[in-house]
C-alpha cells in the first residue's frame, strides 16, 4: 500500500485522488452533502409556510375537513393521511433490514426488501395523486382555494409536489439498485455501500415528510 504524504501535500493527494476524505466512502460524503443542501431548502419551504400561514388575513382551511374522506356514509378526517404515514415509516424498516442483508451478502433478500421500498413509495406517490386530484376537483388551486386563504392552495402544492418529486427519484433510485444487487453487479468489488447511500436518501424523505404531516395535517 503507498504510504499518504503528510502535511499539505497529503492533504491534495487525499481530496485530488480518489481517497476516502475522514474515513469517509466519497459516494457517502456526497449523499450528505446533497442531503445537508436539500435540508435548507425543505427547511426554508417549511419555514416560509409557517410564516404565510400566521401572517395569512383570511381563515385557513380546517385540515380535519380539507382531507376528510367519505366511507360508508361516514365522514373520517385525514384517515388518508394516516396511511400514507404508515406506508411511508413501513418503508424505512423495510430499508432498513435491506442495508442489514446487504452487508450479509444475502443479496436476494436484499433486492426483494429494496423492490418492497420501492413499491410503498410507489403507493405513496399514488395515493399523494389522488388526493391532489381530490383537492382540484373541489376548486382548490395554487392560485385560489374557494375555502378560505388563497395561499392554501400554493403553499400545499409546492411544498408536497417537492417532496412527491423526491419519493418518485427515490423508487426510481431504488429499483436500479435493486435490480443490480440482484444481478450481482456489487460482488464484484464486495461493496454494498451504495445500498447504504440510498437508505440514506429514503429515511431522509421519509423524516421531512414527519414534518410535513405534522405542520400541514396537524396545525
């Protein structure tokens, strides 16, 4: 192995060539700092939403109301919500054990717990569709909303659009890695960082949309 410089010269060869910065797999560093950046931007919609939401001059829209269901006759507030809640921390334990199988080398139980993520993320995104189409069919708009404070309806679309966008490159994301750890593109190396790396990415998607639920379903 060649022995590391040390000094300044260590510290260019380090981040020049293709070493691991702070014990760090660069591809790990990366999804970090890609998640740190999509942190301030989830952070500042959120935040911004708040602020709207109080400076807001005419009533906001009941949320126990907005995002009833009728089944049966009977009238459930937000239990469309609470599934999609379910479906989405479901995920992360499923993602969770297929990071754990990876670095067994049981790489077809992996895939299959992967391709499992990928298909609740999929229902999510579907079960998010219908309830955009639920909102529009009632008159709601990012422009105006016929229930209350017109910001309602740009601050919903936005804010959930963003994170719809997100699941969607996630079951994108997730289903190539899937379908290469089930072919063994990764034993050849033996590194299923990556598999790693795009857990990291779904417990981040599914931790905002906590914050979601809580400030736009629970406020």
């Amino acid at each position: 192995m060649d022995k590391i410089p040390a000094g300044w010269s260590g510290m260019v060869a380090d981040w020049a060539g293709d070493r691991e910065a702070f014990r760090v797999p660069w591809g790990k560093a990366m999804m970090w700092i890609f998640l740190l950046s999509d942190t301030f931007i989830f952070g500042s919609f959120l935040t911004g939403y708040m602020s709207v939401r109080i400076a807001a001059t005419a009533g906001w829209p009941n949320p126990s109301e907005v995002f009833a269901l009728t089944i049966g006759g009977a009238k459930l507030p937000l239990i469309l919500i609470a599934i999609m809640t379910f479906i989405l921390i479901t995920s992360s334990g499923t993602m969770a054990m297929a990071v754990n199988y990876a670095y067994r080398r049981e790489r077809a139980v992996c895939a299959r717990l992967m391709l499992a993520t990928a298909a609740l993320g999929a229902t999510f995104v579907c079960m998010q569709a219908f309830e955009w189409s639920k909102l529009i069919a009632e008159g709601v708009r990012p422009w105006g909303n016929p229930e209350g404070a017109a910001q309602f309806g740009a601050c919903f679309f936005m804010i959930t659009g963003f994170h719809g966008l997100h699941v969607t490159a996630g079951v994108i994301y997730l289903s190539i890695v899937a379908a290469r750890v089930r072919r063994g593109y990764y034993e050849q190396d033996g590194n299923y960082d990556i598999v790693e790396i795009a857990g990291l990415y779904w417990h981040f998607v599914d931790l905002v949309w906590v914050f979601i639920f809580a400030l736009f379903y629970l406020w």
